[in-house]
C-alpha cells in the first residue's frame, strides 16, 4: 500500500457534484493499493498515518498528530499511485492490485478506520470521478510505502 499524505486547512470529495466527504484541519490521504495489501497492512498503515506528528504544537515545532489536534482524515482511492512512468510518456498501470480486490481492501480500510481511530474519518468513493478540493497546510506531503515501512 502506498499512501501519500497532506496535511489540510480543509479537504473535500465531490461526485457528481455532491460532496460525499469533508473535513476541516487534518489530514488527506490518497491511497494506492497493492496485491496482497490485507488487514495487518491496513492497521499498520492507519495507525502510522493517525499518529505521525505533522502538526505544529505551541513552540511550533511538529510534535502533534492527527489524533492529537482532533483532526480528521480523508481517505481517497487513488490507483495511480502505482504508476509507473520509468519507460515512455505515458505512464503504465499494471502495478497495483487488480479493481475487485482493491475496492474490497479500501471499503475494509475506511471500515477499520471508523472502528479504530479516534478522529473523523470520512472518504471519497472507490472507481468514482471524484473532484478533491484542499488547501495544503505548509505544504506538508509524506509518502508512505508499506514494503518500507514494515
């Protein structure tokens, strides 16, 4: 799994027109999943990405995390994570895990993420055409890669 995170002001999910998720200070979370990604890489990755201390405290210095500013987190499917643009112009999509399987391991993401963390969790939709809106705090952007992460 690879995600890559920015911490926001604001971040919102739009299809069709709708917002289907907002939060306001936290994190957004573009999420890239991989064959073989199960639930031991889906809690490993949350926690990381609840707990990783990217907000300022009072000194301003990032000691803070999500968890600890109240933020929330959006999740957004994003299989172009995966691609690979070593070769060519135009980049190749074979990396990643196959639509079925990574729908399956998202919906259990954003699942286990309501279950087990203790801020708002909300997301966009697996296989829609979302419209993100944010606006990045700093700009903060970490990548995250579970196969170099644990």
């Amino acid at each position: 799994m690879r995600i890559v995170l920015q911490r926001v002001k604001y971040a919102r999910v739009n299809v069709d027109d709708e917002c289907v998720g907002s939060i306001g200070r936290g994190v957004l979370a573009l999420v890239g999943i991989n064959t073989g990604d199960d639930i031991k890489v889906i809690d490993n990755m949350l926690k990381k990405m609840s707990s990783l201390r990217i907000f300022e405290d009072e000194d301003d210095k990032m000691n803070l995390s999500a968890a600890d500013i109240g933020g929330g987190i959006l999740l957004i499917p994003n299989f172009t994570i995966y691609a690979d643009a070593r070769k060519g112009t135009r980049p190749s999509f074979a990396m990643g895990a196959k639509p079925d399987e990574a729908k399956e391991v998202f919906e259990l993401m954003v699942k286990r993420a309501k279950e087990t963390l203790t801020t708002d969790v909300q997301s966009g939709i697996f296989q829609a055409d979302m419209k993100v809106e944010l606006l990045n705090d700093g700009p903060v952007t970490i990548l995250l890669d579970s196969d170099k992460l644990f």
